[in-house]
C-alpha cells in the first residue's frame, strides 16, 4: 500500500511537470499560434434533425473521383458525413438540412466535373 502510495504522488509529480513543460512551450510560442486560432469554428449539430439522403451521380470512375466527390459535399456547412461510391454511382449524404440542401451539394459535384440525377431520402434508422 505504501510503495502504491508512493508511485501515485510520482506519478501526478510527473504530470504536474510535463504540463508546465507544455504551458511554457505554449507561452513561447503565442504570437506565432494566435493568427491560425480563428480556424476553429465551432459547429453545432442536432443529431436528431440529420437527414440522410442518396444521391445519384454520374462520371465517377475510381476511388479518386469518389475522395473529389466527398470533399466537395463535405466541405459544406452541416454535412456531417459522405460516403461516395463509384461503382454504384451514388453518394450517401448525412446533413443538417437546416444548414445545407441538395441543391446545393448538386453545385458542388456538378463544379468538380460530374453530373447529379436525383436524390432519394434515406430512412432514418429507428
Ligand atoms: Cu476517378
């Protein structure tokens, strides 16, 4: 139980060091860090307004095609999930549609050269 006790204080003294080592990295370095910090956005969704939707799209033929696909409809705001597939010539979508539509994750493939069909809603797994 002692040498426990003893390998615990240990153990929150290194902690306690490595996180002042942190704080003074961090210190240093503030004037160079503080111009990227505006990056990160803070984006809310509601997983119970997410809606999935199936869209047919044309001209993909590789994993490529499929990777341009889901970083242009993922590039959206409130699109939290693409999954492209070329050999099906879909793209399954999961978005808040009160941030984006399917009009305009249709401008989106259509502007990296690819042609869209339609789309079909995806039933909500219950
Ligand atoms: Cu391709």
């Amino acid at each position: 139980m002692g040498i426990f006790f003893k390998n615990e204080i240990m153990k929150k003294l290194l902690i306690l060091f490595a996180i002042s080592l942190v704080m003074l990295a961090c210190g240093t370095q503030n004037h160079k860090t503080e111009s990227t910090e505006t990056q990160e956005a803070v984006e809310t969704i509601d997983p119970a307004s997410l809606e999935t939707i199936e869209i047919a799209v044309i001209g993909m033929t590789c994993g490529g095609c499929e990777r341009t696909v889901q970083t242009a409809v993922g590039n959206l705001p409130g699109v939290q999930s693409v999954k492209a597939s070329h050999t099906d010539s879909t793209a399954l979508v999961t978005f808040d549609p009160g941030q984006t539509t399917f009009e305009a994750m249709k401008a989106a493939i259509i502007d990296k050269g690819y042609a869209v069909e339609d789309y079909a809603m995806v039933e909500k797994p219950q």
